[in-house]
C-alpha cells in the first residue's frame, strides 16, 4: 500500500511537538510512545526517520534507544560518529549501555570498540564485564545503578544521600535501599515503603530482621531462574551478587517482563518452525532462507507419510472411501498433539515440569488422550457408518482414531521432555517430529486395519 507525504509530515509533525515539550520540560509522553512512533516513521521513511533521530536531544534519545529492537539500535552505527553514539551510550543505564555497544559490535567491531575507548576506565571496565557475561546469565542483564547503605549508616544520612542521588540523575526507579556491611557483602534490602516508619536517627542494623528482604541471584545464574524468582515472589528488583556474595549490581522488573516477551515469542515462532531472530531482519532473502530450512525438514517428513500411503495403494484402490476418510483420522492426530505440545513446552518453559514430574505429565496426557479418542472414536465410526453403509469400515476409522489420539498425546508430551534431555531446544524441533509420528501413526493404523479387517 502506498504511503501518503501527508501521512508522513503528520507522523513527523507529532514526534517534534513531543520533543520540543522534552526540550520544556513539559512532556507527557514515555520514551517508549516516541519509539513506537520513531519505528513506524522508520518504516514509512528512512530518510526522514534518520533527519528526526539526529534532532533528538542526547538524553531524550538515550531512553529512547533503550526501547529498540536489538537490530535497530545496530543501525544506529550508520547515522552517528563514535562521538555521539558515546555520548548517547554514557547517558544510558549501564545494561542498557552494554546492550547497545554489544548490539553495535555485531556488523561494527571497530566502532564498538572506539565507543568503549571514550569511557574512563573505571566505567569501561563495568562495560566489558557485563558484555562479557554470556546472553543467559543473570549479570548481562543486571544495572549497575542502585542505592546501597552500610548497614552502620544512619537512616536519615541515607535517605538525604538517597535525595541528593536523585536530583542529580544517578539512580532512577529506586524502590529499595540494599544492605552491606564493611565488605561490600549483601545483607538484605528494605523497601523504601518500610523505611519511611522508622526513625531517621536510627541505624539500619536497629531494624527487625523481620522487615530485611533476602532474595538475591549471583551474577552466573540463569537468567530463566531469575525469571521465575521476580514472578514467584512478585519482586520489582533483584540484587545481584558475586560469588563472594558481594552486590554488584539488580536486575529490574522492566527487563524481566522483557525477557519473559522475548521468551514467548521465541516459543510460539519456534513451535511454527520460524527463527524469531531472523523475522526482526529486514532483509528478506535472510527470512525466507530461515523458513525454507523448516519447510525442506517438512518436506521429508511429508514424503515419508506419502511412502507409508504408498504401501497401501492396492487397498485404497479397491475402496475409495479410504481415501476420503483418511485426511480426517491424520488431522485429528495432528491437532491432538499439537495441544499436548503447546502445553507440554509452555510448561516446561515455565519449569512446572522437573524430574518425576515428567512421568506425571506424560500419563496425564495420555489420559486425557484416551478419553478423547474414545469420544470421537465412537462419533466418527458412527458417521463413517452412515455415510458409506459398510458397519466395518466405521470399526476401522473408529480403532484407527484411538489409537492414534493416544500416540499424539503420548508423543506430545515424550518428545519435547527428551529434546530437552538430549539438550535440545523442545519449541524448535518438536512440531516436525510430531506431525511425522502422528501421520504414519494415523495413516498406518487406519490403512493397516482396513487392509486387514475389510478386504
């Protein structure tokens, strides 16, 4: 669909107003409505997307840039010079920084590095330890910034120590004040809520021990188990520490909604045999090549169904009603275990499944398969009945429908448990190897009985 100039002058019209109102101090709107509406203009216009992003102020856009997509802030290395770009980077909050420099060095290595170079290096330090940090560690995502208190510190020299950060822009989204002693080691955090009740000529080591919140993660966790922490506990940070136990950093709620997004959707585009990584790209040849790798697995496991046909081809011959019912007993398989599937992965994404849990979930599963086969077992064995006036061939459909809703709830719920056991990815592989199971178990059983019982 062609776009209107109108339509473009109206979107870019709008976003100047908005940073005219930043530049007054007078706007309204979050960063991430600017970087919604920065995105659609990208799509609409690349020339006026870039003469807009290069007006924007350097700490308005530092926020900004937070809310892109991983491949748009590499484009980022197009528009600016290091110069800026570090700048940009130095107004951002450290994982955020880490992010941007990590996502930049992808196609610009050497600009990267310049960027890094411009710190001090104190600050280009802090950067390359959290860049280093592999992509599921809990310390690639973890901030730098936060507020920490000695536990000997008294509570009103914090509290004003905790005001005169605020003013001058160090610390943001601060919702608690983490505990140290004379070591750097982590005692516990207190909300900010709680600490108001208390004296301010109190210490912090006079307050119950009862009112300390001590959840922590080290640096080398799992990011997944910080995922189900924040959500177990309904916590808005996370202290990182070292293994010394020394806090060097929290994880905010904002980043593990982010990852638990990110999360979903490599799911659900992986379970459609789709690279979620691949689909942000622009380039299209990259997109198609992706999806032509899962449709050419397809492509096999379809070949292999039509060959398990193949071997019955005299008995299809010699009555046509098979060929008309054999699509039904394949697709109701199919859709069975895809079911078991979705569940089965979301689960297991979710860590509700561990250990003896496995063996609980599979008979489950088959369970329920079992009670639904015989259910629609019954209904299209009546059907078939009806249709074609042959009382066996709706046996065959019936027996053959049973069995194979029992081997999709059971494969559904066995193949993505032993991916994850052989250390594969269970959303990535587990369609194709369903949809082969359930069509040579469906075709198999139904022309196999029908070759047995009707001729």
């Amino acid at each position: 669909m062609e776009i209107s100039t109108e339509e473009i002058n109206a979107l870019v019209e709008i976003i100047t107003v908005e940073i005219e109102q930043y530049k007054g101090n007078t706007a309204t709107v979050h960063p991430y409505d600017i970087a919604e509406q920065l995105l659609e203009l990208r799509e609409l216009s690349s020339e006026e997307y870039i003469n807009i992003v290069k007006r924007i102020p350097h700490d308005l856009f530092a926020e900004v840039l937070s809310e892109f997509p991983d491949y748009v802030q590499e484009e980022t290395a197009d528009i600016f010079s290091v110069k800026k770009l570090a700048d940009i980077a130095s107004r951002m909050d450290t994982d955020d920084a880490a992010t941007l420099i990590q996502n930049i060095s992808e196609e610009h290595e050497e600009m990267s590095q310049n960027i890094l170079e411009t710190f001090d290096d104190e600050d280009k330090e802090l950067l390359e330890q959290l860049i280093a940090y592999k992509e599921d560690e809990a310390g690639s995502y973890m901030q730098t910034e936060l507020f920490s208190a000695n536990i000997d510190e008294n509570i009103g020299a914090a509290i004003k120590r905790l005001k005169y950060l605020k003013e001058s822009g160090e610390v943001d989204n601060i919702w608690h004040v983490h505990l140290i002693d004379n070591r750097d080691k982590y005692i516990g955090s207190i909300g900010l809520e709680d600490l108001i009740i208390f004296e301010h000529d109190l210490k912090f080591q006079d307050i119950p021990l009862e009112k300390h919140r001590t959840y922590s993660v080290n640096h080398k966790t799992d990011i997944k188990d910080v995922v189900e922490m924040v959500t177990n506990y309904n916590l808005t940070s996370v202290p990182v520490v070292d293994n010394y136990n020394r806090l060097i950093g929290r994880i905010t709620s904002d980043d593990i909604y982010d990852i638990m997004e990110e999360s979903a959707t490599e799911q659900i585009f992986n379970l459609a045999g789709v690279n979620d990584e691949a689909e942000q790209d622009d380039d299209m040849f990259e997109i198609g090549k992706t999806r032509a790798i899962w449709l050419g697995f397809n492509l096999l496991t379809a070949i292999a169904a039509s060959l398990v046909i193949g071997m019955f081809d005299s008995t299809i011959q010699s009555l046509v009603a098979l060929a008309i019912l054999m699509p039904i007993v394949a697709s109701m398989g199919g859709n069975a275990g895809t079911q078991t599937l979705t569940v089965t992965v979301r689960q297991m994404a979710l860590g509700d499944i561990e250990g003896e849990d496995a063996k609980k979930t599979i008979q489950k599963e088959v369970v329920i398969s079992l009670v639904n086969g015989m259910i629609f077992a019954l209904i299209i064995g009546v059907i078939a009945y009806f249709w074609f006036s042959l009382p066996m061939l709706g046996v065959v459909i019936a027996l053959s429908m049973l069995i194979n809703l029992i081997s999709a709830g059971f494969f559904g719920s066995v193949i993505p448990l032993v991916l994850q056991k052989a250390g594969v990815d269970p959303a990535i592989g587990s369609t194709v190897l369903l949809t082969t199971v359930t069509d040579i178990v469906g075709f198999f059983s139904f022309l196999g009985l029908a070759t047995l019982i009707l001729l």
